[in-house]
C-alpha cells in the first residue's frame, strides 16, 4: 500500500491511492446511516455540509475549528460549502488540544450578541468537544461544571454538526463533551442525549492530512474503540 505523506495543503490529495490492489466494494466508499443522527460516509462529503445546514433550518452558523484544521485548507472548503448555502459563518479557530474550561469560555465570546442556531464541529475529538461544550452553555446557561455527569441540560440544544478529520476520538457518534476544569484540571465527561450531533460528515480524504503520528495514534485508538 502506498504511503501518502501530511501535508500543508489538501487541494490535491485523494485517497484513491489507498485502495490500489484492494476489492473494495462501493458501500465501504460511500455510505448513509441514520440512527439517532445522519451519518453520512463518502469521500468529499464535506461539501454537503451547507445543504445540510440548510435543512436543519440554520441561517448563521458558528463553526468551531483548530489552527491546524485552517492551515490545512478543510476550513476554508466547509466556509465555503455553508456561504454557497447562503449562510452566515462565524468562525472560532482557537480550539486546543485536550480542551479546557477555558476554550468553552473563548469560543461563547465569540458569538456574544450573535444569535447563532447551529454548530458544525470540524476538527478532532478536541474541536468537536468544544462545540458540544459550547452547545451546552449557550443553551442551558451556567458553567461547564454545571453538566458534568449525564442528562444535566434541561433545555433544547442547537442542531449540531461534526465532521471528524481523524479516525479514532469517535466524537461524532456520542453524545458527551470531554473538558478539563482549567483551575482543577479534572476532565469531566459532560453528556447529554440531546447534545448528540444531528448530522455526522465522515469524509476519509480529510484525514489525508494527518501527521504520521496522529495517523497512528488515531488509528490505534480506533481499533481499541472496536474492541
């Protein structure tokens, strides 16, 4: 199998590569499944997410991302995809790795005053994380310490979509946020069923990006999820 290496820029990957000398049958290429939420798998699906914004009933959009993300060139592609759908985006791209109470608190800074009504997590179990957290706040009020635990938000959430670029945090499929408390450093494990995404984007080529080591240490933790 042939390797293809990280790069900084994703307009001319494809994962096509991969397959080479492999039977792969057109359902593993691309599918659609929906159980509490819409999984979609197919390469460039990431292209879909304005459409399905759109059918959530959304007009301004927050869009919480990464550095690494950007610099890659998957957030100017899902920008674009949600202003082709006749959206307002409004961009957070300051998320961490292993996220605190802290990045919750910048990303709801972000969209102070605006009047928001959908998320779309894109990103690592990190990016996707923060906007689950964010999600819970901007809804239901009070801190994050306030959901640590199951079933604390007693009111709707705003439709949430994620669209995972690497293969083992598994985020996309669960309905918790995981935040460390900045002054404690307690990760609390904060989950709601209603904080699950109503939409899951799995588009492969995204993770065509990935460093070798996150390639690996992703995909290790995909396979430990499996067992």
């Amino acid at each position: 199998m042939p390797v293809v290496p990280a790069v900084n820029d994703s307009s001319s990957l494809t994962i096509d590569p991969l397959c080479e000398g492999f039977e792969v049958p057109e359902f593993v290429r691309r599918f659609e499944h929906i159980p509490g939420g819409e999984v979609v798998f197919g390469r460039g699906v990431l292209s879909q997410v304005g459409e399905k914004a759109v059918g959530l009933g959304a007009k301004r959009v927050l869009l919480v991302s990464d550095p690494g993300i950007k610099r890659v060139g998957h957030q100017e592609r899902c920008i674009q995809s949600l202003r082709d759908a006749g959206l307002e985006v409004i961009v957070f791209d300051a998320v961490r790795e292993n996220p605190t109470t802290e990045d919750v608190d910048r990303c709801l800074a972000s969209v102070e005053g605006r009047a928001i009504d959908l998320i779309v997590g894109l990103g690592g179990g990190s990016s996707m994380d923060t906007a689950k957290g964010t999600n819970f706040i901007l809804t239901n009020g009070g801190r994050m310490q306030d959901y640590w635990g199951v079933g604390k938000a007693t009111k709707p959430m705003l439709p949430l979509i994620v669209i995972p670029t690497t293969s083992g945090t598994g985020s996309e499929c669960q309905s918790f946020a995981l935040i460390a408390d900045a002054e404690t450093h307690m990760k609390m494990a904060c989950g709601d069923k209603k904080a699950a995404a109503a939409v899951a984007l799995l588009d492969p080529e995204l993770t065509l990006t990935m460093p070798r080591a996150v390639t690996a240490f992703t995909g290790i933790d995909a396979m430990a999820h499996a067992l």
